[in-house]
C-alpha cells in the first residue's frame, strides 16, 4: 500500500470513530457537494432515471435524483463507519427476518448462493450476514484497479470473517467449500465485460447486458439461491429479508434464475427508487444490431 493510501486509510479510521450524529451532520455536507458544487455523475444519474422511468415528469426524476444523492452521501459515511462499528450496533442498525431461509439450507448441509444488488446499504449488509452466520461468508467482488483502496475497503468488509473472493476466483473458492455449509454472496447487478456476456434482456425498459456467473454457478452447483433484499426503513437503520428464489437450479431453464432475479429487483426498485445505484453505468453496452 502506498503513502497516499495509507493516508486514506488512517483519515478512514479517524472520521469512523465519530458518532453517528456526528457522521450525519458530514453526509449532509457531503450531499451538498456532490450534488450543488461537484455534480458528481449527476448526467449519468439523471439519463438512467428518464430511460428507466419514461412516464415520470422531469420534476419527479429531478427529486428521486435528489433523494438518491441524500441516500449515497449517508450510504458513504456509513460504509466508513463500518471500519470501528461495533457487533451490538450492526446488529441494531440491520434487522434481519426470515433468517430459516438460509438457516434451514444451511442445517440440511446445503451450501447456499445467496445474491442482491447495490440496492440500499449493501456494504453494511456484509456485517450482518457475518455476525448471524456460523458458517463461511463468501463475498464476490469486483476488483478495483487502485489495489490500496480494494485493500482499505476489503479489511472492512472482512472485520467479521467474510471472506473476500475476487470475481476470477469465484468457482474454485465455492467448488473448494462444496462438502461444508456455507453461503456465497453474488452483486448481480454487476455490469460484466462485453467479453463475459452476450445475454441482452430488458431491464428498467432497456436492453441490458446481464451478469450470468451467479446462474451458472448456481446450475452447476445446485445450491439453492436466496434473495437477500436490504431496505433502510430510516435514516441509519435496515432490515433484511431472505427469500429463496430456487431450490433446486439445475431444474430450471437456461436463464430463468437472471429472469427472476431482474423480475425481483425491478419490483423493489419500483417501490423505492432511491435506494438503487443509478450512478452506476448499467447501460453503457448496447445489444448488436
């Protein structure tokens, strides 16, 4: 790690030791400067809303985009604050329910795909699956091509005992757990490389490409897959709620998994726009003619 990202790394650790009032004075500055002064991907935001909501007015776009940062700037903080976060309060900030869906896969023996998106603080989910497994935590990642910072952000994912799988590896760390009950965590979202996927379907109202490792595996495999869906119910506080969208993968249709996967994000989506990444660049490939 170099200078610089030890610098970040150690400003990281400072801020995170402030309470979150404190942190949350900080996220309201911060909106204001990605939002007012900065823009940050305020082009690319605004573009994915109009093209996923065509029927919504230019003033109701202007606001779901404006919620959006608000929920960024404290998503931002809050990942910080997971460098010092202690056991008690993730446990008091994320509610989980439903929790036999994955428990009663895990006490069969089953290892279990569990998959979400960037939708609410999925960062802070990391530690709540952690804290209430006793088995391994998986986490695939996409890596980041600053190593120090994937570094800096993979020590506080892993605070808990996830264990951080880069997207190369994911077969063979899962095929290496394949006899012992485990749970491995899939962003399904992810945008994959033009070269890892040709699978177009529409998504939000517009071709997408679609990651398909998390089906593929799933297929191979036969781990039952469960739908990790993370709400913020207010400013600093979650719940999760586990459903499993298939028991047995190898029984379903070339796919059928990434369908309902989208069918199940879309809804939530739907319901509460803000909470989703639109300043990721979903769309940035394009079906060939």
């Amino acid at each position: 790690m170099n200078l610089g990202n030890r610098i970040v790394s150690f400003f990281v650790f400072i801020i995170s030791l402030l309470p979150f009032w404190v942190l949350y004075c900080l996220s309201d500055f911060l909106f204001f400067i990605l939002y007012y002064v900065v823009g940050y991907r305020k082009k690319v935001v605004y573009e994915n809303l109009s093209n996923s909501f065509p029927s919504k007015s230019d003033e109701e776009i202007k606001q779901i985009a404006k919620n959006f940062f608000v929920f960024l700037s404290d998503m931002i903080i809050e990942t910080i604050k997971m460098r010092t976060i202690t056991a008690k309060e993730v446990e008091k900030r994320m509610v989980v329910h439903a929790t036999h869906e994955i428990y009663r896969h895990l006490e069969q023996g089953k290892p279990v795909i569990g998959t979400t998106a960037h939708y609410s603080n999925w960062e802070l989910g990391i530690h709540r699956l952690s804290l209430m497994l006793k088995d391994p935590l998986l986490i695939i990642y996409k890596p980041l091509s600053n190593k120090g910072f994937e570094q800096t952000f993979n020590n506080i994912r892993s605070r808990f005992n996830a264990q951080m799988v880069p997207m190369k590896q994911t077969l063979r760390q899962i095929l290496a757990y394949k006899n012992t009950p485990h749970m491995s965590m899939f962003l399904s979202d992810q945008t994959p490389a033009r070269s890892e996927s040709s699978f177009f379907t529409p998504f939000l109202g517009q071709d997408t490409l679609m990651f398909l490792g998390m089906e593929k595996i799933a297929k191979r495999t036969d781990f039952p897959v469960v739908y990790c869906h993370i709400n913020r119910i207010r400013r600093g506080y979650y719940e999760c709620t586990f459903s499993t969208l298939f028991e047995t993968p190898k029984a379903t249709d070339n796919h059928e998994i990434t369908l309902a996967y989208n069918k199940y994000l879309e809804k939530l989506i739907h319901d509460k726009p803000e909470q989703w990444l639109w300043s990721h660049r979903r769309w940035k490939h394009k079906p060939s003619a």
